[in-house]
C-alpha cells in the first residue's frame, strides 16, 4: 500500500513535469512539505526527484531548509552546513516570524551536530524568541525540547531543566489554545441551559429544556476527559523532571568527590574540598532533595558547619572519614553529630542515628 502511494506521487508529479517551468517544482515542495510529519520516506523521495537547476532562490532555500528538516527528523546526523546556511541567508531576508524561526532552529541542529558549540546556543534562542512572537506553540515545545538535549550534550544540567520546563509550558498553552473553541461553547450551553431550566420551572417540563441538558452534561463529560487527559500529561512530565534533577545530581562531580572520601583509608591523604564545593554541595542537596529547608524547619539553629556535618552523612561518609575535614578530631566531631540529633533537632528518644535521620529526609526527590 506504501509503495502505491509513493508510485501515486511519482505519476502526479511526472504529469505536472508538463506544466510551465517552475510549476513542478512548486508543487513537488507543497507535497514534500505537506508529507514531512506523516510520510517522511515519500517526502524524502519526491524532494530527490526534484531538479535544483530548475529553481529559482526561494524554491532553493525552501528545498534545502525541507532537506535539513528530513535529515533532523529521522535522526540522520547532519555532515555539512551548506544547505541550511543557504537556506538561512534567503529566509533572513525575505521570510516572515515563523520561517525564521523554523531555519534558526534547524540551524542550530546542524551545528550542534557539527559541533559549532556557541553558533548553535545563539541560533536556538533566537529560534526560541521568534517562536513564542508566532504563538506556534507546537513548534516552540519541538525547539525547547531539542535545546535540552543540545545542553544535556555538553552537561549543561541546569540549562536543561529550564528548557523542559519551557516545553512544559509551551505544551500546556497548545492545550489551552486547542480547547479555546470547547471552552467558549461549553460556556454557551452552560448559560443557554440555565436559561431552559427556567423555562422549564415556569411550563413544568418541556423536551427542549431536557434537550440542552444532555447536551450541557455531554460538555461537561469531555471536559472531564480532556482534564484526565492532561493530567497524564503532567504525571509525565514530573517524572521526566525528576529524573533529570537525579541525573543532575548523580551526574555532579561534586557528589562524585563526597564519595570518594567514603571510600578512602583513615590514614590516606587528605581530599581536597574547596568553599566552593561546600556551597555546590549544599545546593545540590537542597534543589534535588530539599534537605537544607527540611532540616532548618526542624531546628532553624542549626549552623552552616551543622549543615555540612548532614550533608556528608546523608551521603555515608562516616565521621571518622571527614573529621580532618571539619579540622575536628573523631571524637570531637562524634560528640557533634550526638548534640546535633539531641539538642537542635531535639530528637534525643529517637533510637535512630543522625545519619539515617538525615537519609530519610532526602530519600527521594522534591
């Protein structure tokens, strides 16, 4: 059935060959373009068939951006700038808001894959820009989705997230545009309803009134499925957020350093950790985990050099591991950690550890 379809094209455009100059071409790009989501492989075939010596500068710059566009969509990793950047030099010109949307971003696809780091950062927040003026919102989640993973390429975590969340956004307003028509007529039946409920008070009951009612119930009813079906949406999305903080935070060489000085000897030299790394640690945990909030709303006494103790356990290192750390000797930083479980968390009956106190308030992520 596929391969008939494809013959289908071949002959309709084999007939429009016929036509005056040009005419093929435009059409053999209309169908190209129309088939991109839906039938790649057709599209892919009918763009081969199209000769680039009978275009004129428009039609090139739309074939070699549709080109661009099929190469990104089937995943085929892109070798040369060439035809994008033609492509681009046209639409930056002549194109309207959307068009230069569309060739920023494929743009900066081909130079991520080519590795021109700071051209492709430039090009997808100018693609960005240009798409939420359009209000495509469609195609402004399909760019925020794709920068995300330009930066997850380059461990850019934090940029990431702000691009998922981005996409969230952009995702939630296509909903909301899509249901503006069910919104305005779900409001019209509700008001046309009461009005026939009143009717119906006043000539007891009439079909007309029961009429709108099943409609107006109807409404309501889609309305429901269109609210559970959004709200799969954001369950998914949750997760995809929470299990990127995870890859943040597993990710960080930071936390990479912690553990280290779990696996470490007593009598080996000292790690190095730095203000710095104090600071980003701390961050991390309270971002991912929330620990820094959870614990100060136990006992807002706590101190910095407090938190740094829990942060550390909450990882397993024993204190005997990061006594040198805290410039304590064991014991002294033993003694520590029992006032900080008695005394400021005021959790002296508890018959757990401090360690496995601070663990069970960041088990899981916010």
């Amino acid at each position: 059935m596929n391969n008939l379809r494809i013959l289908l094209y071949m002959m309709l455009l084999s007939l429009a060959a016929c036509h005056p100059e040009g005419t093929s071409v435009k059409q053999g790009l209309d169908k190209a373009a129309q088939l991109m989501e839906q039938d790649p492989d057709t599209a892919s075939i009918i763009l081969e068939t199209i000769q680039s010596s009978q275009m004129n500068e428009a039609q090139l710059a739309e074939y070699n951006l549709l080109c661009t566009q099929l190469n990104e969509d089937k995943n085929i990793p892109h070798s040369s700038d060439k035809q994008i950047r033609q492509a681009a030099s046209y639409y930056e010109k002549h194109g309207d808001e959307y068009q230069k949307s569309k060739v920023y971003y494929y743009l900066a696809c081909v130079e991520s894959d080519l590795e021109q780091k700071e051209d492709a950062e430039i090009h997808f927040k100018e693609a960005i820009k240009l798409a939420k003026e359009t209000e495509e919102y469609d195609h402004l989640a399909k760019i925020c989705k794709r920068c995300s993973l330009y930066y997850q390429k380059y461990g850019n975590f934090d940029e990431a997230l702000e691009m998922e969340r981005k996409a969230y956004a952009s995702q939630l307003m296509l909903n909301d545009n899509k249901s503006d028509s069910s919104v305005i007529l779900s409001s019209a039946l509700g008001m046309f309803g009461v009005m026939s409920l009143l009717l119906g008070l006043l000539w007891k009951k009439n079909r007309h009134t029961l009429s709108q009612l099943d409609l107006f119930k109807e409404e309501i009813l889609k309305k429901d499925v269109e609210s559970d079906k959004l709200m799969l949406q954001c369950n998914h999305l949750e997760e995809k957020y929470q299990s990127l903080q995870l890859h943040i935070y597993e990710s960080s060489p930071v936390v990479s350093k912690v553990r280290q000085f779990k696996e470490r000897n007593v009598l080996s030299s000292k790690p190095s950790f730095s203000e710095k790394d104090w600071t980003e640690l701390l961050r991390l945990q309270e971002n991912v985990y929330g620990l820094v909030s959870k614990l100060k709303e136990i006992s807002p006494k706590l101190t910095e050099e407090d938190l740094r103790v829990c942060a550390f356990l909450r990882e397993g290192v024993q204190p005997a591991y990061f006594a040198d750390l805290m410039k304590l000797t064991t014991e002294t930083l033993t003694r520590r950690i029992s006032r900080i479980k008695t005394e400021k968390l005021m959790l002296a009956n508890s018959k757990e550890s401090l360690e496995d106190i601070v663990k069970s308030l960041g088990a899981s992520p916010l």
